[in-house]
C-alpha cells in the first residue's frame, strides 16, 4: 500500500520559508520521479515541482522558479520541498505524489493502487 506522510508546513509571514517533508512507503521510491504539487480553494489543484529518481534532475513551475528547491534522500525515502520568499499565492495543502507531471501523476496513482490520495497533505498558509 502506498503511503506518502507530508510535514512540515504553518503559518509563516511573507517572506518568510518552510521545509516540507514527505516520508514515502509502500513503492520502490527510487524507481520513481517525485513531485510536490498544491491545492488552494480559489485555484485547484497545481504541480509544483519535480526531482528525477537519481535527483539530479529537477523542474519548477514559474512562480515558484527561484524560491522553491526540491531534494530527496533516496535512503530514507524522503522527499523534501525547501521554500523561501514565501507569497501570499503559495497559502495552499500541500502534497507529494510519485510521477513528474500531473499526467504522470495520475496514471501512476492507477498503477500503483493509491489513486489520487497523497496522503493528508501538509498546510502552508502565508499571512501576516
């Protein structure tokens, strides 16, 4: 069974940063490509982010280029989402999913079982 345990989100200022964690079990976590994606009320659901099964490989959505940085510990099946310059924009539940795109995302939530549950998601709300 797929399980994707995500931590580390609050309430953080403008401005401010958060490292989010998701602890992965349940698949070969080094065989697979690892996302974050978001959801907020007003804007559905949103990829964020993705990191290549080695790692070194990553992609970002645009308004998060240059503040967000992706990583993962293959040895701990841990993917991590460090996140700087904090906006309002980014207050949304956040999760991490196998796969490097929402496409991919989805088809592998069919293959491995979990569909589109990843886990409780962690809450970043960005307000001062």
């Amino acid at each position: 069974e797929v399980l994707l345990v995500e931590s580390g989100g609050g309430l953080v200022e403008p401005g401010g940063s958060l490292t989010l964690s998701c602890e992965a079990s349940g698949f070969t976590f080094s065989d697979y490509a690892m996302s974050w994606i978001r959801q907020a009320p007003e804007r559905g659901l949103e990829w964020i982010a993705f990191i290549s099964r080695g790692g070194d490989n990553t992609n970002y959505r645009d308004s998060v280029k240059g503040r967000f940085t992706i990583s993962r510990d293959n040895a701990k099946n841990i993917v991590y989402l460090q996140m700087n310059s904090l906006k309002t924009e980014d207050t949304a539940m956040y999760y991490c999913a196998p796969g490097a795109t929402m496409s991919a995302i989805r088809q592998l939530g069919r293959e491995l079982g979990h569909g589109d549950h990843w886990g409780q998601g962690t809450q970043v709300t960005v307000s001062s």
